[in-house]
C-alpha cells in the first residue's frame, strides 16, 4: 500500500458524525404534535377541569413517548476513555482521541473523535452504527466497516460484539435487547389500553392497567439488566480502559416505570378511599353538575282536559 500526499487511499476522508436518530426524532413530532394539539383547545375547558385535563394528558403522553423513544436510542449503557492509541493499519502514527461506546437495544454505536478534531491530515469524527437486530447481520455489518477501512479503534471495539468473539457479548446483548424491546411494547399497548379506561367510568380499572404499564417497563430493565450476569470483556487502548454503565435511556425508563407504579397505586387506593375526590380529578362530578344545571324548566297545564280546554297562561313547574 502507498501514499498519496501522506494520506492511504483507501481509507475515506472527512467522514460526518451521525448526531440524530431519524426515528427517535419522527416519534418525538408526532407526540409534540398531539400535545400541542391538545394545548390549543385548553382554551375551551372551563374551570379547574382545565388543569387536571393538562396535567393528565401532558402526563400520560410523556409516558408514551419514553416508552416508544428508548426504542431507538442508542444510550442504555455508555462509557467514554481519552487515549492515545493508533489510528489506521500499517502506520506507527498515534492519536489522542475520546472514544465512546454506546448500547441500544438493536445495536451499538462506536464514537471515536479526535483531540483535536483535525490529526494526521484528516478530520476525527467518526459515529458506527452496527446492528444486532433479529432481522439483521451484525458480523456483516462489521465486514463492511473492514472494507471501508475504518479506524482501527472503531474496528478493535466491534469486534468485542461479533459472534466470532471469544467475550460472547454479541449472544448475550442480542437476547437481553430483544425480550427488553418486547416488553417494552407490551407496556405501550397496556398504556393505550389504560388512556381508553380512563376515558370511561371505569377508573379503578384504568389504574390497574396503569400498573401493569410500569411492571412491565420495570421487566424491560431487568431483562437488559441480564447482561451484567456475565463478565464483561476488558477493553484496553493501552494503559487506558473503557468502562461502561448504565446509561440515559435505561434511568429514564425506570423513572418512567416507577411513576406509572405510583400513580397506579394513587387511582386504586383514592378509588376505595376516596372516590369522589378521584371523580373530581377525572372531571367526573363536574360533568353530572353541568348537565343537571343545563336541564330546561318543563312548563305543563294541569287543567288540561280530554276535551283539549286549556287556560292561556301554564302553570310552572321547577325542574326535578
């Protein structure tokens, strides 16, 4: 292999950083669309019906969109090492740069970006995505990377994730990152169910399937969670190590989890404790007032007979 102005030629130049997920960021419009949808017809809710509609669809939508969004985030676990390490094959030239290891549930991401960005001619700032999913092929995808000549630090922390690998990390995330999805969306499908209960008289049913919401985010957790059984593989760039934990998405997810739990346990417990403090919140007693204060007054003639003689001025009566 040569050089052509002190550049290999096969590897390519100023690669971009993939910053956004295309679908984490169609999930997050469609929900800011429903909310702000929502806050336009605030105006016509009267009184303090307002705040409590507020406060439960606002609510519940952040609910569902977290439920959703970790879907596809790529930070259930996460970790960061500063090192100098070498940059391509068949060079003795070293790099300082931060590299970033990112876990989703579908796949991980391998961030590598240099200190400073611009180094041995060329830009550092680099975002791998390879794929784990069921329907894909991680060790293909790995092969590609090899192909295109990516830097050795993005090959080398990869390669810990192939099935080829001694570590066995690639079964392990792959299984524990499936059953979490799958839980995951077996909790979105019990929070539309709940949204519909609590739209009818039913409310203490609505709190049970909002139960069920947050113990099966909660399973999520603990089906990712499953990995940890398991050592992890070391992995070194010279003295340095990466180390990775827990990350963002998995936090929110449990903050999630439990507030469903509690405001499961709230609905359930005022239902038997004090149902008409929770028929107030759900607009419930508002609802019966307005339709007894907008009943008409009924005016009948009690004179009138089964000849049809009827005096000119009715008698009235109140309303019952």
């Amino acid at each position: 292999m040569t050089l052509f102005d002190g550049i290999y030629p096969f590897y390519p130049q100023l690669r971009k950083a993939s910053v956004f997920n295309v679908s984490t960021i169609i999930v997050i419009v469609v929900f800011l669309t429903f909310a702000c949808s929502f806050l336009l017809i605030t105006p016509g809710i009267r009184g303090r019906a307002r705040l409590y509609w507020t406060l439960r669809v606002l609510l519940s939508l952040i609910v569902g969109v977290v439920i959703v969004t970790v879907q596809f985030t790529g930070d259930w676990e996460t970790g960061w090492v500063t090192a100098n390490t070498s940059y391509k094959s068949f060079s003795q030239a070293l790099v300082n740069v931060d590299i970033g290891l990112h876990v989703g549930l579908a796949g991980v991401n391998v961030t590598l970006m240099g200190n400073p960005v611009n180094q041995v001619n060329e830009t550092i700032n680099y975002n791998e995505h390879f794929d784990w999913s069921f329907s894909a092929d991680y060790d293909h995808s790995y092969g590609e990377g090899l192909e295109k000549g990516l830097p050795n630090p993005i090959l080398y922390v990869a390669e810990k994730f192939t099935t080829q690998s001694p570590c066995n990390l690639h079964r392990q995330y792959r299984i524990s990152g499936h059953y979490a999805s799958a839980t995951l969306w077996v909790a979105f499908c019990t929070w539309l169910i709940s949204n519909m209960l609590f739209s009818m008289p039913v409310l203490v049913y609505g709190g049970y399937m909002l139960l069920i919401t947050g113990a099966f985010m909660i399973f999520s957790l603990i089906s990712f969670s499953t990995v940890r059984n398991s050592p992890m593989c070391p992995i070194h760039f010279g003295t340095a190590v990466l180390h990775i934990g827990y990350g963002g998405s998995f936090w929110l997810t449990l903050v999630i989890g439990l507030l469903c739990l509690v405001a499961g346990i709230a609905v359930v417990a005022l239902h038997y404790f004090n149902l008409d403090l929770l028929k107030t919140f759900f607009d419930l007693r508002e609802d019966k007032a307005e339709e007894y204060q907008e009943m008409t007054q009924v005016y009948v003639n009690s004179h009138c007979g089964n000849k049809g003689l009827c005096p000119s001025q009715p008698s009235k009566l109140n309303s019952i």
